[in-house]
C-alpha cells in the first residue's frame, strides 16, 4: 500500500509556475492533511446530498501521470457514489473550453480539472462557477484565486530543487549539461527550470551550453538531443522537466553510444522513468504523488457538495519525493510503499 510519506506543505505561489509547482490508479489508502497558507472560507453554501455526474478533464491520457490522476480521480468519484466523465483537453483551450461547456450541460456536480494554461483557464473556470458547478483544480494552478474552489498542486520547485541536487552530485559539480524545457504555457515547466538552476548555478564548474523546449515530447527531446549531441560530443548530462522528455533523451544517448559518458535526470515519477532508472539509464526523478493529488480533489468535492465548504483553503501543495537507484525498488504507480 501507499503511505503518506508525501510531506504536505502550504503552496509559495504557484504551479507547474509560481503561481507553485510539470506528474495517476492505485490510491494511497491513508493520506494526511495538507498544511496551508490561507485560511479556509469562513462562508458554507447549504449542504447537499453526494450523488451526480462528476467531470474529470485532463491533458492527453497518453502520457502516464495525466493517466494516473484520471483515473485515480474517476476511481474514488465512483467510490463515493458519483457516475464520471473522464475527458482530454490535449493542452488545448479550446477544446477545454468545449469540455466545460459539456459538463454545465450534463448538470454536472463538480469539474476535476487538470487545465490547459494559466491564463487562458481562468475564464473557463469563471464559466464553469457561474452555472453553480465548483471546479477542483489539481497538477497545475491557473494565475487567479477566489475562482476555483481548490488548487492542489505537487510541491514542483522543492521536487526540482531534489532532482538538481542529485543531478549536480551526480556530475561531481563539474562539466556541460543541456536543459530540456517543457510547454512554455505551463507554469510547471518555469517552476522547475528556476529549481534546477537554484542549485546548479551554485557550480562554478559547471556549465549549461544549450537549453532547449521539448514541450513535454519524447520523439521531440529525441530529436533535438541527436542534433545537440552532434554539436557538443563532450556533454556530460542532461537535465529535463518531465520524464517523457527525459526518457526520449535517454533514447537518443543510448542511440548515439554515449550511454556511460552522460547523466540523465527527469521529473515526475514516471513508470518507465523508473524503469530506467533501475537500468542504469536515467539517474533520478522527482516523483509527483498524481493519485494523491486527484483523491484529495475528489474527497473536497466531495465535502463541498455535501456540506458546502472544502475543509481546506483553496491553495494546497503537496511534496514530492526523490526516486534513484536507493529507492526505486518501493515504487508503486506514483508512490512508494511503506
């Protein structure tokens, strides 16, 4: 079983960017309340009766984590006894857009939401309140408050800050390394870039020589890092703010025979980033507790439905937890066991 090894801690800000942190079905059976910066609303609504359709949107199933935290969302809703939705964006606003108007016409109770940009959200989530239907928002934070009912986010910068600090250990403090960023949208993709640099910059030996977005995209990585090896045959490691770049990466160092010379590291918990790591392939994740995080908004839905208010402020932040060689042995989907 999972247990609640995930430190929870009050949210600095933002997501996948400050506004705090870029990564879900078997669930934790315990999980323990997360400390808070902000005040839960003094105001209830009247209380209701659980029960209704609950919407889960999230980014393309495809990628593992997104996966994971949909179904985890849908498998505790189900528990409760809601019927679900479970529904891809694809990062695309417009078909967010299109998603939410879907739920206000199934009179849906309450919208899970994974969104599809800081910026461009908060009117859907404006929408989405305004016909009575409270949206949970989880891995990624949208650039407003007092919208959502929740924002519930993975603790990005301090997994990041984990991640870079293995990463610098790794290369003794010395060398090249190139960046691999994510979707420029995503406020996870800057959270974790800032984190990664907050401890290599302290190196005076070492040396980023090109930073490249990927956009979250394994063929994508894999192509660049070809033509990134090609242009620095001496690089020593690379540093990417998702597993899926990060594992294209691994891919493309594996194709150029330069497995032994360069060190990889990714984020996120990925399955098959734990795979590589137990290879010898990929140095070290930082893994994000998904099904954490969607249980979590689908109990506060749950709670808001029934008795009017969450429980819990509105911003909340859960730790991440490093995963290399030492601990990769207790991975579960998105966990670890006791």
């Amino acid at each position: 079983m999972v247990v609640g090894a995930f430190a929870l801690t009050g949210c600095s800000g933002g997501t996948e960017a400050e506004p705090t942190p870029d990564p879900t079905t078997e669930a934790p059976a315990e999980t323990t309340p997360a400390e808070t910066t902000e005040e839960a609303p003094a105001e209830t609504e009247p209380a209701g009766e659980a029960g209704g359709l609950i919407a889960v949107i999230t980014p393309s199933h495809s990628n593992p984590f997104f996966k994971a935290e949909a179904d985890a969302a849908v498998a505790k809703a189900e528990e409760l006894g809601y019927e679900t939705t479970s529904d891809s964006h694809d990062d695309d606003p417009n078909k967010q857009s299109q998603l939410i108007d879907s739920a206000i016409s199934n009179n849906a109770v309450a919208i899970i939401l994974d969104n599809a940009g800081a910026d461009v959200t908060i009117g859907a989530v404006e929408k989405a309140e305004a016909a009575g239907i409270p949206v949970f928002l989880i891995d990624r934070e949208i650039n407003k408050t007092g919208v959502a009912k929740a924002q519930i986010v993975a603790n990005n910068s301090q997994g990041a800050g984990l991640v870079g600090e293995a990463f610098g250990a790794a290369l003794e403090g010395k060398g090249t390394y190139v960046e691999l960023l994510g979707r420029e949208t995503d406020t996870n993709a800057a959270v974790r870039s800032e984190a990664y640099h907050a401890i290599l910059d302290q190196y005076p030996d070492m040396e980023m020589v090109a930073q490249e977005t990927a956009n979250w995209d394994q063929q994508e990585a894999f192509t660049k890092v070809e033509t990134l090896l090609q242009r620095y045959p001496d690089l020593n490691g690379i540093i990417a703010g998702n597993d899926t770049m990060a594992l294209g990466a691994v891919a493309a160092v594996a194709a150029a025979g330069k497995s032994d010379q360069i060190i990889v590291a990714g984020f996120d918990g990925a399955p098959d980033a734990v795979e590589a790591i137990k290879e010898g392939t990929l140095l070290a994740t930082g893994l994000q507790p998904a099904v954490l995080i969607s249980q979590m908004a689908v109990e506060q839905a749950d709670s808001f439905i029934r008795t009017g208010d969450t429980g819990a402020p509105e911003k909340q932040s859960v730790d991440c937890i490093l995963i290399d060689a030492s601990n990769a042995d207790k991975y579960t989907l998105f966990g670890l066991e006791d």
